[in-house]
C-alpha cells in the first residue's frame, strides 16, 4: 500500500505580520486565514496530507528541526527587497525539496518589472518603451512621450498606485517619483502610458505545455474615480471594478498568444497570469506576470478566471500540484 504523499504548504499570512506592526498596505500581498484554508482543503481533497509551514522564517526553522516534505506548495511573497519572491525556492533548492510554481531565478526577475520588460522585449514582443528612476535626478534623462505611468518596480497589488500614477506633464512626473522614492525606497519604473482595454490571462503549465485558461477583462467604475487600477480600486473592487470573461475571437487570441509566449520567455512554471493592455494601435502590449498568483477561490484573478472558463477550484488546484509533481518526476 502506497503511504500518503506530504505536502509542506509555505504562505505569508496577513494576520501573522499585522500582529508585528506592518501597516494594512504592507500586507497588502500576503494572504488571510480564509485563503490559507481553503487551499490547504483542496489540496487534502487530492488525497495529500498537508502541513502548514508558514513564511521563510518557520520555513528554515522546521528545516533546521530535520523536518521534509514530499513536496511545498509555495505561495510566500516575502517581505524585503526585490527577490523576496525567490526566498523561498532558493531555500527549498538548497534543501532538495520540489516545489510548486516558479523558480528563484524567475521569481526575482519577474518581480522587477524592467528586468521583465527587457527580456519580453529582447525576444521581440510588445511591451511600452520606459525609463527606471532610481533617483530624482534621473528624470533629467526621461525622454517618453506623454501621458506616462509611474509606478514602484517591485511591488503587487497595486502597492504605490493610485489616481495620479498616470502622467500628464513633468511637473507631475516629478511629483509622483518623488513620493513613491521617498515612501517605498526603491527604483520607480516610468513607461509610456497604454491607452487601450485591460486584461488579465489565467496561464497553467510549464514550458511547451503551457496555455491560457481564459482572459478578464478589467474595467474601472465611475465610482472609482478614474481609469487607474490602484491599491484602492482592488482592495475595493467588489464596488469599484467590473470584472467580464473575453470571449472567443481574433482579440482573445491574440492576447492568449502574446501572454503565453511572455510566460514562456520568462520561464514561469505551472501557472500564473499576464497582465497585457491594448496599446494606442489596439495592439496587446505586455504589461507584467505574476508568478504566484493569488489563489482565494472567489476573490482572487486566477480562480476567476477559471471560474468563468468552467473550470472548478479543485481542478485549477490539482493542475498546478500535478503539474509540479511530472516536473519533479512524481
């Protein structure tokens, strides 16, 4: 008789790092009890034991006990710097122990945005032409037409943005930089603003066999206040964003091609999502990936996304772990 596969599950709860003194906005990322609950059912649905590990700190303190796992099903953020996202996976590599979703390598170059934009554009897929201001001074060397976007270069959830991140002048431009230096203490990434619809692409599996699930469009209220999908706008979507399924048709292909080759070329593994927006042309234009999408059943991008398309959580569940178990070689 086959004994009962383990799973470690790594994950940063927002209650754990409010209960250190982090502001709502700096926990904005990391996910709460009902979400860590609800993956961790469906996992055990599967026919797995599931043990909840926690962040990268609990992580290596079990590691250190001797603790393993057959496998971990990450979803950790981290909390400093701009390869916070690889922690965990270095860690879980040093060990030799398989995980779920991406690599430390892709998680890092994925989270900042112009390493990102780079290699999508180096390997000849559209992106908006931008500038990285790591310093006020910078700005002297900007030379993007207007209206541009500013937004930090290596954060989620639409931390740092909000109604003025769209750029109308250099007056503007100098402003906004000058906060988000002073408030995040980390590059701004500046590009040329995409004045066209957005999406957002469900992406599951890894090299040749990935594909797009489905795409949703995004499309802020007038309640909103304006066009920008910000911090506040997802923290209050429910009232202030409408969320609709992109049917079939010669503009769902192309954003489903441009968003799995972005996928592919940056190397991301067992699923994620693209953000992509029509640019002035009506051309989809690679905007940024998320690596470790958000799993909530019904409030976050990719079970959404799923949903509309048909697919039940339990399945979107069973295909990231199984996918992770063929590369591991399960």
């Amino acid at each position: 008789m086959t004994s009962q596969k383990t799973i470690g599950f790594t994950y940063d709860l927002r209650a754990d790092y409010l209960a250190m003194g982090f502001s709502q906005e700096d926990v904005a990322e990391f996910d709460t009890e009902a979400t860590i609950d609800a993956i961790s059912g469906t996992i055990e649905s599967l026919g797995y034991k599931v043990d909840r590990v926690g962040n990268v700190r609990a992580l290596c303190a079990r590691l250190i006990k001797g603790d393993r796992w057959d496998m971990v099903f990450n979803i950790c953020e981290g909390m400093k710097g701009r390869s916070r996202e690889a922690q965990v996976p270095a860690v879980l590599e040093a060990f030799d122990i398989p995980y779920t979703f991406s690599d430390p390598l892709v998680c890092a170059v994925t989270l900042d945005k112009a390493v990102a934009k780079r290699l999508v554009r180096e390997a000849g897929l559209r992106t908006p032409l931008f500038a990285v201001v790591s310093e006020v001074s910078d700005l002297r060397s900007v030379e993007l037409r207007y209206p541009l976007f500013a937004k930090p270069i290596a954060e989620g959830t639409g931390r740092g943005i909000a109604q003025d991140s769209r750029i109308a002048d250099a007056d503007q431009l100098r402003r906004v930089c000058s906060r988000l230096l002073s408030e995040l203490e980390e590059p701004v990434l500046v590009e040329e603003y995409l004045p066209g619809r957005e999406f957002t692409v469900g992406v599951l599996g890894t090299g040749v066999h990935a594909r797009a699930i489905g795409t949703m469009e995004v499309v802020m209220l007038p309640a909103a206040g304006g066009d920008v999908y910000s911090f506040e706008t997802k923290e209050r979507c429910e009232e202030l964003v409408r969320y609709s399924r992109l049917p079939e048709g010669a503009l769902r292909d192309a954003v489903h091609e441009l968003a799995v080759r972005c996928y592919r070329t940056l190397g991301c593994r067992d699923g994620g999502r693209v953000d992509i927006r029509l640019d002035a042309e009506g051309f989809p234009s690679f905007m940024e990936v998320n690596p470790l999408p958000g799993l909530h059943p019904h409030h976050s991008d990719l079970p959404m996304i799923a949903t509309q398309e048909g697919m039940a959580y339990r399945d979107l569940i069973s295909a990231i772990v199984s996918g992770a178990v063929k590369r591991a070689g399960g």
